[in-house]
C-alpha cells in the first residue's frame, strides 16, 4: 500500500515547480550580473547591500539544487516551490522597506531537519507510516522567519532520528559530500549536506547522541549543540525527551552564533526550557582564555590510525594558540557515555511511539530502526533499573560541574573557561562498512559524542582540516574532513564560542599543506 508521505515510486513527495521560467528581468533586477557566491551569512548580507536581490540568490539556489539532484536525489524530503521562495524574498522588501531596519537572517535561505513542524508540511521524521501534517510550526522555525529567513525545504534524517550513520532512511542513504562511498552522518543526514553544498546558510536539527556534530564533522562544517532548554524543542519530534536539544548546522561559529542568538529564548510551553535564572551570565569585558583536557591513551585507542594522528595534531594547535592543557579526569564522562543506549534510558525511545504501535507496526520500520526498539524491551529494565540509572546521571553530571567550569578573575580582567576537547567520532566508515554492521559501528562513533547530552554540556563540532584516504575504486586518494567537538559546561554557550571562534582559523588549515 502506498504510505503517508511517500510518493507512489516509493520515494519523498517533493513539492516543487518544474520548468518555472528563470529568466532575468532587468527592471526588477537591475543590471547586476548573476549572483554565485557564498552563502555563508556574513558574506551575504555585504552581498545584500552591495545591491544583490535575494530573488537573484533564490535563483541560484535552486540552479544549484538541480544540479546536485544527479549526484544525491533524496537529500529533500519536501523543497518549496520556487514561486513560493521567490513571493517570500519579494515580501523581504514590504515588511522591512528600511535596509537599516532590516533583522539578522534577512534574505538568509535555511533548510529545517524533517523532524521540526512546519504547518501544512507534512513531518515525517524519516518513517512515511507516522507521517503527518501539523497545524502549527514550531518556534524554532518561526523565529527564523520572523528575522527574514528564507525557508527551502525540509530534509532528509535517519529514521525516528535513531542513529549517527544516515544510513536508515527509507527514501534513500545519503552519503558524505566529499565522497560517495564513505557515509554522511546523521541523524541530521540531509540537513549537513544542504550546508556543506552550498544549497541554503544554515539548517535547523536536532541532537540526542551526537546527531548535529557528527555529520558536522563527516561534511565539513560547524555543528553547534547549545545548552538544553536555551531553544524551544516545542514542535521538535523527539527521540529521548530528557536528553534531545535542538542545534544547529553551519559553514562558520560566526554563522552558528547569529542563527542561535535568534532562536535562544526561554519557551514556557516546553517543559524542558531553562529559566534564565539557571543560565550563567556571560561577562564580554573580560579577556577570555582557556584550559583543556582530552580523552587518556586508552581512550584514544578507539580512534583509527589517521583519527590519532590529526587528532594529536589539533592539541598541538591548540597549544600554539594559548589553549593550557591539563589533565582532567575522564571518568565520569566515560560512564555518562554508557548511560545514552547501553542502560534504561533506551527505552525513552520507545515513548516517542503512539501507545501499542510498535507490535502491530514493527513491519514498517527500517529493519535496523525496529532492531534498535527490540533491543531496548529485549533490556527488560525496571523501574528500578531507571532510578538506578538517573541517580548516576545525577552523579556524573555533578562530578563534570567541578571540571568543566568558568573561573571568574583568576587574574585582572581575565577569566579562564576549562573545556574538554574530543575527536567528534573515532573513525569514517564507508557505506559498505555500515551495511555489514550497522549497529556496531553506530555504537563506536559514540565513543566521544553519547555523553554530551547527558550531562548536559554545550559543545561545538568544528572542522580541522583533511587528510588523505586511499579510494577503494583505486582511483586518486580521497580528501576527507576531520574535526573535533569542544565541550564545556551548562550554560557556558557564550563563552564557548568565543574560545572556538579564536581557534576556528589556525584549526580549519591543519593538513592543508598534504598533497
């Protein structure tokens, strides 16, 4: 039968216009030559007011869109209509007449994760048989568009956002926009390429597990996991309710930043939502420096042979740029990275689910997604299995408030923020790989991700360079991205992303120089 959602040939239903005439009217547009440029913020907006038209970008946009359809179809889930993008940059015009006026995302195309509302667009989190079309947008989305975003579509995701690898979406595996045999991450799968390709400035997702820096660091862009509850995960489908956080994916911190300061707001309909109360003010008088600590020997071990490398490579940068490392103790991140999936809180999976579903439906879901649910009941756990569990949660993240910590005036003017700095995964497996173990090497990319939102620690995934991978196909070696993900304590956004943003430089050119 054909399922919500799905289009008869089994694939995504996407909405768009074909053959829309895309000529350029010149008293509309004046005489400025086709736009094709970056689409990162900063650089539009000195485009925007150099005389560019959002409608000219929208153009080129959708060009771009088109073009990358031949190397991966299933990246949109749902792609506006370009009439309707385009009637949306013409009314940029109406509702900020005043470019002094104009808000922070003005004319700033985004995609949006298919786990996010959008009224009228169905959400399919990746699985057509619990599809639906809700009536009201979440508030993430709206405060998009509300500072002039421009919404292109929703995208691909693994399936009920179960997984680091995206290759568990019924409409199509995804693979890294650097090569197609190596996978693209999830479970914002989509959301990563849309940014990495140039297609939109930035995308709304989600993380759970590591579900925004992983396909960060598989694409070579930043992913951004703020603090739990700064952003309404109202109208965010979940996966684990205590431990999802709404994030965001794109190509600069700079870009990262802008896009949360819009959307960070207390939310008093999501009871997940922090007060400002519990927050930590941010002081941008003082000088900033920083300490950081890394995984032990042991740990690293997980990593492949070139993840070592690159990763010894960013401590020593790290080093040069002012950064003190120190010793940390490991510990109680170690043990909060067994919590995600490998104790009872496996099962707040299974409450995302209407009530008796499973049983009666298990057959519509990705096989490997309905080995994930069996797993978790397959557990047994009590409910003294869970308070067992959520007292060591509580544990844990006490013991990390003593390590990752702001120091306030350790010298005049200056405050020093402590933070862990950790490969974001240990490896980059190949579809192939996935394919042969799909469970066990989701497991290890946690390795340095699970912990992150159970012990409800901002961290930023920030690429640092590439390095050289022999093509199987025995063509020429493969450039693939690497990066690492920095951590620091709850509510310690801010201060966070001042830190990566003096490193994002000297980080992004490591391995440049290799052939």
């Amino acid at each position: 039968m054909k399922l919500p959602g799905q289009a008869p040939d089994g694939g995504p239903i996407i909405y768009e216009e074909v053959g829309m005439l895309k000529t350029w009217d010149e008293t509309d547009m004046g005489a400025t030559d086709h736009w094709d440029s970056s689409l990162n913020i900063t650089s539009l907006l000195l485009d925007y007011e150099a005389g560019i038209k959002p409608q000219q970008v929208i153009r080129a946009i959708y060009d771009r869109i088109d073009a990358y359809k031949i190397v991966q179809p299933s990246v949109w889930l749902h792609l506006q209509p370009l009439g309707e993008v385009l009637r949306a940059a013409n009314e940029l015009h109406t509702r900020w007449p005043n470019p002094d006026e104009r808000p922070p995302l003005w004319g700033i195309p985004f995609s949006v994760k298919d786990s996010i509302d959008i009224a009228g667009i169905p959400t399919t989190v990746g699985c057509p048989a619990l599809s639906f079309v809700p009536e009201a947008s979440a508030p993430v989305y709206q405060h998009c568009i509300d500072a002039g975003g421009l919404f292109i579509g929703k995208t691909n995701m693994e399936q009920l956002a179960t997984g680091m690898t995206g290759c568990r979406s019924p409409y199509g595996t995804l693979h890294s926009t650097f090569s197609k045999q190596h996978i693209v991450g999830g479970s914002s799968s989509g959301s990563a390429a849309t940014v990495s390709e140039g297609l939109v400035s930035f995308s709304l997702g989600s993380d759970t597990a590591g579900s925004i820096r992983v396909p960060a660091l598989f694409n070579g862009i930043v992913g951004f996991k703020p603090t739990k509850g700064t952003v309404s995960a109202r109208g965010v489908a979940p996966a684990c309710l205590h431990q999802d956080c709404v994030s965001f994916l794109a190509a600069n911190i700079e870009d990262a930043e802008k896009v949360w300061n819009v959307c960070k707001g207390f939310d008093k309909w999501d009871v997940f939502a922090k007060l400002p109360s519990q927050l930590l003010s941010s002081n941008s008088n003082r000088q900033l420096r920083f300490r950081f600590g890394i995984p032990p020997a042991e740990a690293l071990e997980a990593c492949s042979p070139i993840y070592r490398k690159q990763f010894s490579q960013v401590v020593e940068a790290m080093s040069k740029t002012g950064g003190i490392l120190v010793s940390l103790n490991w510990q109680p991140f170690a043990a909060a990275n067994e919590l995600l999936y490998n104790s009872s809180f496996v099962l707040e999976r299974l409450t995302i689910l209407p009530e008796g579903w499973f049983e009666k439906n298990k057959q519509l879901l990705h096989p490997v997604t309905r080995q994930v649910f069996e797993g978790a009941l397959a557990r047994n756990s009590s409910a003294v299995d869970l308070f067992k569990d959520l007292h060591r949660q509580a544990e844990y993240k006490r013991a990390v408030e003593d390590v990752l910590r702001l120091d306030r005036e350790v010298e005049d003017g200056v405050d020093e923020l402590t933070v862990m700095v950790v490969p974001t995964t240990p490896f980059h497996p190949t579809i192939e790989e996935v394919s042969k173990d799909p469970l066990g090497i989701n497991g290890q990319l946690g390795a340095f991700a699970h912990f992150a939102n159970v012990l409800d620690l901002v961290g930023v995934a920030v690429p640092c360079g590439a390095y050289n991978m022999e093509d199987m196909s025995g063509g020429k070696p493969i450039r693939l991205p690497f990066g690492v993900t920095i951590l620091a304590g709850t509510g310690l956004d801010c201060e966070l992303l001042k830190v990566v943003a003096q490193l994002e430089e000297v980080l992004g050119d490591l391995g440049q120089d290799e052939d």
